[in-house]
C-alpha cells in the first residue's frame, strides 16, 4: 500500500531482512523499484487472512498462551489448505 511508502519504513524492512514489495507514491521524487507481479499477488495473502478470520476462536482470541494460539493457527491455515 502506497500509504506505507516512507524510507524510514522500507529501510526498518529492509534491516529485518524483509523484501518491501510496496509501489513508490507518484510525487516521489526518487521512485523506488519494486515487484509488480509479486505485489499483484497479494490479494491471495488477503483472501486467506479473510477466511482465518472467519474462526471465532481466531479473531477473539480464546487462548491463554501464545503456543496455543500458534497451534490453532496451523490448524486451520492447514484446513483451509486442504478444503
């Protein structure tokens, strides 16, 4: 989203070893390059936030531990996969 296009931003990614795959602003005067094809993909990250969120056990957060609520994660990125 280009509402994240700040340098400071990109370079806190980029010091965690993270590739910002986010479209420069048109009024920046230096335009940065970035993956178009990759960026055109992210729709499929949203759609399967969207169906996690779907668990009520997911957006409410239920559980007490961190693991827990891990392993509830992988469970059902797991049945989605599978359905």
């Amino acid at each position: 989203d280009k509402g994240y296009d700040s340098d400071a931003f990109v370079a806190s990614l980029e010091n965690r070893k993270c590739k910002a795959v986010i479209p420069p602003k048109r009024n920046r005067k230096v335009q940065r390059d970035y993956d178009k094809h990759l960026y055109k993909e992210r729709h499929l990250i949203e759609c399967f936030f969207g169906k996690i969120k779907n668990f009520r056990r997911v957006f409410s957060r239920f559980d007490k531990t961190a693991e827990v609520f891990m392993g509830f994660l992988n469970f059902v990125g797991s049945l989605i996969w599978l359905l």
